[in-house]
C-alpha cells in the first residue's frame, strides 16, 4: 500500500480514480488499493484496467445506508465510468473478497 495521502472528499474521490490511496480528515472517506470505502462500506471499486465502479447507496436505489454515504456516493457517481444497483454489487465478485470459483 501507498502512502495514504489526507484531502478533502472531492480529493479522496480523484485519487480513487487514479488508483491512489487518500483519506478524509475524519476518515469517513478513503481511498485504499482501488477500494472506495465510506466508513467501513465498500461503495467502490477500481479495477486492474481501471474502470471505476460506484453501488449506488442512496434512497433513489432503495440501497441507504446514512446521509454521509449518499454524499459520498453521489460525488463518486460523477467520477465512476458504472454504477451499480446495490443487488449487483453483492452479486459482484469485484465488490467480494473471495473467488468466485
């Protein structure tokens, strides 16, 4: 792992998307090893090629967790090249920790 740099959401955000690692200052949003996590939730992934994939954890998905994890996914969405429905992230093997097969 990185050097894990602290900046503000938008910053963590960015990072993410070129597979740096970064933290908020209250650590609510950090960056780690192409994982976007808001608390302890992984909302993100970024994979070997890349592409950014953001669940969708928001009211409009049926998929909330807390208000801060909405803004978090929200300013994620703007970034992600996808977003997932919460019930295809958990189907995911890129938002799993074990292998598939």
């Amino acid at each position: 792992m990185s050097r894990m740099k602290i900046t503000d959401n938008l910053n963590v955000v960015r990072a993410w998307t070129n597979g740096k690692n970064a933290r908020n200052h209250r650590f609510s949003l950090k960056s780690i090893d192409g994982a976007l996590f808001s608390y302890g939730l992984k909302i993100g992934v970024r994979t070997n090629t890349g592409v950014c994939v953001i669940t969708d954890y928001t009211a409009a998905s049926k998929g909330f967790h807390s208000q801060t994890t909405s803004c978090h996914v929200n300013l994620a969405k703007r970034f992600a090249d996808e977003v997932f429905h919460p019930k295809v992230s958990a189907a995911s093997p890129l938002f799993r920790e074990e292998v598939p097969f």
